[in-house]
C-alpha cells in the first residue's frame, strides 16, 4: 500500500513539473512575439523610410515618422483602385514642387503624386527630402494621413 502511494506521488509531481515547465516554455515563446505598447510601426520604420499600406480603411500607420532623405512606399493592399498624393486635393501641391500638373511631364518623378491609380499590389515610392510635417491623401477616395520628416 505505502509503495502505491509513493508511486502515485512521484508521478503526480512529474506531471505537475511538466505542466509547470510547459507554462513557462509558452510564456516565453508568447512575449517574445508580442509588441511593447509603444512599439509600432511608425517606430519600427523611423530611421530606416517604411511602407504606408493602403487598405479598404484608409493608410495604415495613418501617420509615419522619418528622417529626411528616406523613401516612402505606398502600397496599395486593398482590391479598389487608390492615388496617394500629396495635399490639398484637387492640386496636390503642399509639398514642395509638388503639383498635379506636373503629373505626365518630365518633372513627375519629383513629385509627392502617384499621378495614377494603383491598383492591387501596385506601388509608389517617393523620397522625402524636405522636413516637416506633410498632409496626404487618396486622390480617389479621401482617405487622409501625414508624414512626418526630421
């Protein structure tokens, strides 16, 4: 009987120190996975330009934050067409030498303006070499966001 219950207690703490070693083991694996709550992607991409997607609900970061000189890609992820450029719209003119006339000509690679609709998977880079804090928005739908350049 006394060899019965020792049996029975040597495995219930095997089985509770396997529980407790796999808890821990997940516990690790969990955190190392998970964002701290100031990590995002705007921190992720300052220093290094980023990527703003575009998706059924607007930009995604709405606002991002880099250094000047770093480039911008804009992709669009969503399955309507959509034209980021730099504000106010119809003109597309806030940021310097930016204006939708210019959008066709030889000047259009300088220009803070798609010129066009992307559609799915599409993309625009551009190059930000101007500090300050610069408006944008989708010329199609209104979708709005900002880049921040230091």
């Amino acid at each position: 009987m006394k060899k019965g219950l020792v049996i029975i207690i040597v495995l219930a703490l095997i089985v509770v120190g396997f529980l407790i070693f796999n808890l821990q083991s997940n516990k690790g694996v969990a955190s190392s996975n998970t964002q701290t709550p100031n990590q995002n992607v705007e921190t992720i991409a300052k220093n290094t330009g980023g990527v703003v997607e575009i998706t059924s609900s607007g930009f995604s970061p709405k606002t991002l934050e880099i250094n000047q000189g770093d480039k911008v890609n804009f992709v669009n992820k969503d399955s309507q067409v959509h034209w980021p450029a730099t504000a106010v719209h119809p003109s597309h003119t806030v940021y310097p030498g930016s204006d939708i006339k210019k959008c066709n000509s030889a000047e259009q690679s300088n220009i803070f303006d798609a010129c066009k609709g992307l559609g799915q998977g599409e993309s625009f880079s551009f190059t930000f070499n101007e500090k300050g804090s610069w408006s944008y928005h989708d010329h199609l739908t209104g979708f709005k966001g900002t880049i921040v350049v230091n």
